[in-house]
C-alpha cells in the first residue's frame, strides 16, 4: 500500500484505508461510508490456473455482491463502476468466428474459460432485499471491460497479461504460440474508469476498453525491436501448437493459453469513443513502457548491459 500512499501525495492527495475482504461481509459498509463514488476494481485474477475454479468465481462473485449491497444500503453513493473483463462479451457461440464484438454481446458461462468464468446477476424475487439492491444499484451502475491489459507497473507485481511480456524478454519461451489478444493500457483503463464515474450518460452501461487485435508474435517483434539492442534475445519465432502442449505439461501459464490458440480478439471500443470521448494510446508505446517498467523494478532474470 505504500506506493499507493506515495501515489497520493505525488497528486497532491490522501488516501484512508478500510480493511475489507471479497470472502467476508465485515468491513464493506465502513469502506463505502461517505463515499459518493464506488470503483469495485479488486477481483482473482492469477497468472496460473487455480486448482479449482471456486477460488476464483466465488470471491469474484460474492465479493461483487457484497460491494454492491454495501452501496444499495448507503444513500451517499451515486455511481459504482464494476471493472469486469473482455472475456464477459466475447465467449459466445460465436467466439471462433470473424464478428466484431461490441456491448451488446454477452459470453455464454459454460464457454469461458474457468478462470474467466461470467456470470450474470443472481436472480431475486421480487420484493426481496436482493432485488431490491439491484433495482438501486442498476440506475447507477456502470461496468468496464478491459481487454489485455499493458502498461507500466506501480510496484513489483505481475499479474497476468505482462507475465506474458516477462516470459518474451526473459526468454522463458522459444517463440510466441498463435495467441492474439484485444490490447489496452492500464493508464487508459483508469481513465475509462474515471469518465464511466463522473459521466452522467454511463450510468446503466457497460464500456468495452480495448483495442485492435494483436498476435503474441507481433508484440514480441516490438519488444526485440526496443530491447534486443540493449543485449535482451526476445524470441521472434513462432511456437508450433504441439511444442506448446508439451510446454503446458510444466507450464500452469502456457496451458492456461490453450484456449485461445488461433482465436482473433476481434472488438470495438466505439462507444466509448462516441460517449464519453475517450481514446487509446498506441499499442507499441503500452507494450514498449511495459517492459521497460519490468527492468525498472528489476523483475527480470535475465539483465542487459547499460
């Protein structure tokens, strides 16, 4: 938390922390107390498939719950804003095919990935304390769905989408297998996430935040471009499927990537565009300022000569 802290008085800011657990009702009421924004941001989110998938759904699931009836049951809070992810749209029946997705698609449960799985509201009888939390929270909610997402690093952690820039520069992979993915940075996702706050149009929307289709082959040729002169071998090539089978056998990551392998990303972010005017930084600049931010907090084996 101490480069949260940091952060803060860089902005000219506080901060006040309020313990809370996905897993455990005590705490949530406190946390929102006040507030006339929520942003529920903190979800699983694991670099390694789990050993069972309720590690991930259940306090992705009731931790969202908790946070909203928190909110329903506070009368300060005008708008929460829900960071959901890419996968909520596009794991259709249609997910293999050419279609552009957009916000009006939504991902069949059964389809997605167990570390993505999405879920759609509970249910509640009418007249129940349930519905009547999502009746309060529904007029004001608006959710984000972020694709892959790149960018500098606050303090040294990685989490899923820059292991994979990790694995390249520290050549923990002999090439990059045919995995694309609908990329984003994180300073844009923030600033999404503040436009889907204070925007009175984005309450009751859902925002996809990604942009163009890349394949994992063309953000390594970026990073050997930028690195491989500084002494780094980033990996160029390509990793036929059965070389990623058997890399999966060892590698929690890799096999977790099975399931994309040969898939286009294919979105549009237009109505975020459109509503609220946000944009998107180039691609190479995200992918470029990912790696340089893993040198700078020195999570990289392997090092290059100044």
């Amino acid at each position: 938390m101490a480069h949260l802290r940091t952060l803060a008085e860089q902005l000219g800011g506080t901060l006040e922390f309020v313990e809370a657990n996905l897993d455990d009702d005590r705490g949530w009421a406190e946390a929102v107390a006040g507030c006339t924004y929520v942003q529920h941001v903190a979800s699983p989110n694991p670099p390694a498939t789990p050993k069972h998938e309720d590690e991930l759904i259940r306090p992705a699931v009731d931790g969202t719950m908790r946070v909203l009836r928190a909110c329903a049951d506070n009368g300060s809070v005008r708008r929460v804003v829900l960071t959901s992810s890419i996968v909520a749209i596009t794991m259709g029946p249609d997910r293999d095919s050419e279609l552009v997705h957009t916000e009006a698609d939504w991902s069949d449960p059964d389809l997605c990935p167990r570390t993505r799985r999405a879920r759609p509201w509970p249910s509640a009888r009418p007249g129940s304390s349930s519905s009547r939390c999502q009746a309060s929270i529904r007029s004001s909610l608006s959710v984000v769905n972020p694709g892959f997402v790149l960018g500098p690093l606050q303090h040294a952690e990685v989490g899923l989408s820059v292991e994979a820039i990790r694995k390249l520069l520290d050549r923990e992979v002999p090439g990059s297998p045919r995995i694309g993915f609908a990329t984003v940075d994180v300073r844009d996702v923030a600033i999404l996430h503040r436009l889907a706050m204070e925007r009175p149009e984005a309450a009751g929307n859902r925002y996809l935040c990604a942009g163009d289709h890349m394949w994992l082959q063309d953000l390594a040729k970026i990073l050997a471009e930028e690195f491989n002169p500084r002494g780094f071998k980033v990996p160029t090539g390509r990793l036929p499927y059965w070389l990623m089978w058997a890399i999966g056998r060892f590698d929690k990551t890799t096999r977790m990537a099975l399931d994309f392998v040969g898939r286009r990303e294919l979105v549009t972010a237009d109505k975020a565009v459109r509503e609220l005017g946000w944009s998107m930084r180039p691609a190479r600049e995200s992918i470029i300022d990912t790696g340089r931010s893993l040198l700078e907090y020195s999570m990289l084996r392997r090092s290059a000569p100044a």
